[in-house]
C-alpha cells in the first residue's frame, strides 16, 4: 500500500470462537461483535480523515493557482 492509497478492505470475523477471554459463550460472542463494531467505526473515522485531508490540499492547490494556471502549487512551486 502506498503512502497516498486508501486503507485495503479487510474483512472482519466475529463470534464466540473469536472471543479471546470468553471461547464458546454468549458473552465472548457479544464482546466479539462490539470489538469488530469498533474497528468498523475506526476505519471509517480514518477514511473521513483522509478525505478531509485530500480535500483541504485541492482547495489549497486551487486557491494557489494549480490546477492549470501558471500560478503556484500548495508548496510554492510553478
């Protein structure tokens, strides 16, 4: 993966026999569902990051004059 891709797809397992500490209980099955909803969010919290980011650069390069313009990119340059 490259420094400017976005995070690869994974897929995520839950269910009692993922539970470290609970193995073959309803609790271990409800405490592994919470674990993964969890990364779920999280995941989705640094792609937003990262679109926001991504975002403010291009209005960055368009407010200086990239994009086509002779004026200068987001890091000074023509």
């Amino acid at each position: 993966m490259t420094k400017n891709s976005f995070p690869c797809v994974r897929l995520l397992f839950a269910g009692e026999a993922t539970s470290p500490t609970a193995f073959g209980t309803l609790h271990g099955a409800r405490l592994s569902g919470v674990r993964e909803a969890d990364r779920v969010l999280d995941r989705m919290e640094a792609v937003e990051r990262m679109a926001r980011e991504i975002g403010r650069i291009a209005v960055v390069h368009e407010v200086n004059g990239g994009g086509g313009g002779g004026g200068q990119n987001q890091f000074g340059f023509k």
